[in-house]
C-alpha cells in the first residue's frame, strides 16, 4: 500500500512494486485511521510505503491492528520528504526548526519498520526478473466512495498500458521527448496515475510533481518550468483563472489541458483558453475503466457540455435505467455502459457487487445516466443515485438541470443540489455581494420548471469533497438531514 503524494518515492515505489510482481495498493492519503485500516485488512496489504510526515498515524493503525493477530501489515517503510530535494532546498528544510521537526520520525523503529534513504542503496541496482503477463492484477486502486464506501478495483497489466495509450493518442500532436506536464493530479487517484503519470511516460515527457495544489505555488511553478500539457479538475481551473493578475505569471506555455472528474462550465473553459491560448477539453471516466473512456477532440470538433466520443479501441452504449439491457435510441438519456481494453476485472473481494456493474460480454455499467447525439458525441446528465423523481410516474430530474441555471447567477461561485424527498435542495458557494436565497428562488423560477425551483438554497463556505475535488452529495444530504430539528 502506498500512502504518499505525488513525490519521486511513490514514482519509484510504484514502478519498483510493478517490476517486482507485487501489486500496488493505492489509497488517500487524506483517508481517516478507520477508513485505511479496512482497507489494509480488505486488500491483505503486507507493505506499507509512506512519508515520515504521517508516523503517528501509522504508528495508531499499527497499534490497533497488532492485537487482533489478524493484521496483514508486516513492513512499513519511511521516506522523508527532501530524499530528493535539490541540495540547497535540503539546507532550508534542515535550517527550518519547525520544517524539522513536522518531518522527525517520533515513533521508534523495530524489525518491521524501514527508512527509505537507508533502505534503498543496501540492495542491487541490477532489476529482477519476474514473469508478469498482461492479465495479471497490476494496482488495487480504492474508489473516491462519492456514493457509495470505497471499493478495491482490479487493474490488470493490459488495462494501464491500454488506457495509457489510448489517452497518449488523444493528444496527436504530442512530442516525444519535448513535453513537459504538470502533474499535480494525485497519483494515488486512477485520473492522476493515467493521465498524469502512465501518459506522460508513453511521450517521454518530463514530470513536475506537485504534491499538492496551492494555486499561487502553481502559478510560480507554472512559470518558472514552463509545462507544456496540464491534465486536472474543474476546481483547479476555476482557482487559477480567478488569481489575481494572474496573466503575470506567463501561463500560455501550456497547449493541452484535459479536465475530468466533474462538469466543465463552458464559462471556464473559455476564459482559461483566453488565458493559455491552449486547448481545455472536457473527459470522462471512472476508476473502473482505468479510467479514461472519452474525451473531447483537442483539435477536432468540440461540444459544449460534452464529455465527447468514446476514445479509441472503446465501445460505448446507452442502455435502458431500469434493468440495464435494453439499448436505447439515440436522443433518449440511459445509462452509459462501456466495453473496452481498458475495463477492469472486477471489484477486489466482491464478486457480488462485480457481477452488477460487469455483464458476462464485458460490459461496464457505469451508473451515470448519459444521453448521446446523432454524431455519436456523450453528455453526461448525473450519476443514477443522484436523480429523483419529482412526480411518479414521470420524467427524472437532475441535479445538473438545475445547477447550470444557478451558475448563470453571477455572484454564484459554485452549485450542488441534492434531492430529498425528491424534492430538491439547493448548496451554493458565493462570491462578494452575494443574492438572498429568496432572490435565487425568483430567478429559477424564471427559468426552470415549477417541480426542480429549489425548495431551499443554502449558503456554505465549501463543499465536501473527494480528494481530487469531486463533490460529496451523500455528505451533504448526510449533513442536512442532521441539521433538521426533529419531527414531532
């Protein structure tokens, strides 16, 4: 299991486990100590590989799983953040008696417990040998659980360098050798490790690991190393098109930037394109499909609101929202299934749950409700267990129907509905002179159907979110519910 950021140690840490035929684990290191420990238990992780900076966490998920005598967990090595800073950068961080002691290892060391720096030069550089075949389990990659609780996807050898691939010749106009990418996306996320880590080592580019996002850190760096291709989230886009002066900073050396992981607003996309004066298109996948399936033409043509064609080698079809069998005419919404070299081979542990989203001929149920158009291009509407039902029987409704009106507002930063009750609640994050609730209410019921106008907007500073932005819709149905006064 690697518990890192994107640093040259979880680089070399997932290659070295790949070479070795040992299957990397990849989880977050945001996760709470309950939440790693199941999942060190589901995945009978043996290995940990984590950073100094995290020892009394280990050290408490250690303590907990000892006395069971059931822990897996027989080795835990710690890399320091500045093993490969430059040298100067090192002096700084040593100088730093506050930088010094965050990154102090506090707990003792015992036969089980390894330090990376030392660790590392005692073995032989000459690589092993193992036989590995394309179908074997490469990575357990745990789902952001925006849904439902974390689940272990099987990745297999061909399903990485498939999608690896696939995305590398989305981007014809990529030389080998002469990119650069900002890779700040965690690899630790199935987005981050495609398409900011397995990609960018199909065009021998060159890698600048940020190991998180602060938008005027990247803003300098963006500056300073001059990256070429930028693969992110909506969420990163939106932070640095709103950064004061943020022309200054020279950022139209990028010509390539694919978002996935949440809609793209056509306002940002364009706004960032005058910026760069590169392409931003919107993508589409999910950790079970490795987990790029489609994308926006760099160069081709682009739809607004589009998550584009299915990439290459990848089949894509609508099927019926009740039973998932029947294919449904072009025009009309269902759920996307997928079918691919990309695909996984399954739910780690659960065959159960696999044998629900995977169909004996290989196709992958995604659960997003999606509609198609007659040039074959894909939009998503939401994911299946966000929609609702205003009036049974009826039509569906989505949250997205609603929050593309809210962020017509313009004092309205960010949305997210949620149903409940099937009847829907507004989130919204503002900007300054923000509108009243009651005067949002009066705008969407300009311009939406009586049944989807918000019951209530509320006002929050943020959104719970996934580690790599996506919005928690269950936390926030979760966290309102809560707030409710109790029923007499």
């Amino acid at each position: 299991m690697l518990v890192l950021p994107n640093l040259p140690q979880l680089v070399i840490a997932y290659f070295g486990s790949l070479k070795a035929g040992a299957v990397p684990v990849f989880t977050l290191p945001t996760n709470q100590p309950e939440e790693l420990i199941r999942q060190i238990r589901d995945s009978g992780s043996s290995v940990l590989v984590t950073l100094t900076l995290f020892d009394t966490l280990i050290h408490q998920i250690k303590t907990q799983l000892e006395p069971s005598g059931t822990s897996p967990l027989k080795h835990v090595i710690f890399a320091h953040i500045a093993d490969y800073l430059p040298p100067i950068k090192r002096l700084a961080m040593s100088l730093s008696p506050k930088q010094r002691q965050r990154h102090l290892l506090d707990i003792p060391l015992d036969a089980t417990t390894y330090v990376w720096k030392r660790f590392i030069p005692q073995y032989t550089p000459q690589p092993v040998e193992i036989e590995v075949t394309p179908d074997d389990l490469a990575v357990i990659q745990y789902t952001g659980g925006t849904t439902t609780d974390p689940k272990g996807v099987m990745l297999s050898h061909r399903n990485l360098v498939a999608n690896a691939l696939q995305t590398r010749h989305w981007m014809a106009d990529a030389q080998e050798g002469k990119e650069r990418f900002l890779s700040v996306l965690p690899f630790s996320h199935s987005y981050g490790l495609t398409a900011a880590l397995n990609v960018p080592v199909t065009v021998g580019a060159a890698m600048i690991l940020k190991a998180k996002f602060e938008v005027e850190d990247i803003l300098r760096t963006i500056q300073k190393q001059r990256p070429t291709v930028f693969p992110g989230v909506p969420q990163m886009y939106i932070a640095i098109q709103d950064f004061p002066h943020v022309r200054k900073y020279g950022i139209s050396s990028i010509k390539a930037c694919i978002s996935g992981s949440a809609p793209l607003p056509v306002e940002v996309q364009e706004a960032f394109e005058k910026l760069t004066r590169g392409r931003l298109v919107e993508g589409y996948g999910l950790t079970e499909a490795s987990p790029v399936t489609h994308a926006n033409p760099l160069n081709g043509l682009r739809k607004v609101g589009s998550i584009g064609v299915p990439l290459p080698s990848t089949q894509a079809r609508l099927v019926d929202l009740r039973r998932g069998r029947q294919e449904v005419p072009v025009g009309q919404i269902g759920e996307l299934a997928v079918r691919g070299p990309q695909v996984m081979l399954g739910y780690w542990g659960d065959p159960k749950s696999t044998r629900k989203v995977l169909t004996k001929d290989g196709w992958l149920l995604t659960g997003d409700v999606a509609q198609m158009d007659a040039e074959g291009y894909f939009r998503i509407i939401a994911r299946k267990a966000d929609m609702w039902y205003p009036t049974r029987p009826g039509k569906p409704a989505f949250p997205r129907d609603l929050e593309e009106v809210l962020v017509e507002i313009p004092q309205v930063k960010e949305a997210a509905v949620v149903a409940i009750a099937h009847q829907p609640i507004a989130f919204v994050i503002v900007k300054k002179d923000p509108p009243t609730p009651e005067a949002i209410i009066a705008y969407c019921k300009r311009r939406v159907p009586p049944e989807l106008v918000p019951r209530l907007v509320i006002r929050v500073d943020d959104f719970p979110r996934t580690f790599i932005g996506k919005v928690l819709r269950r936390e926030l149905a979760r966290r309102f519910v809560e707030s409710q006064p109790p029923s007499v």
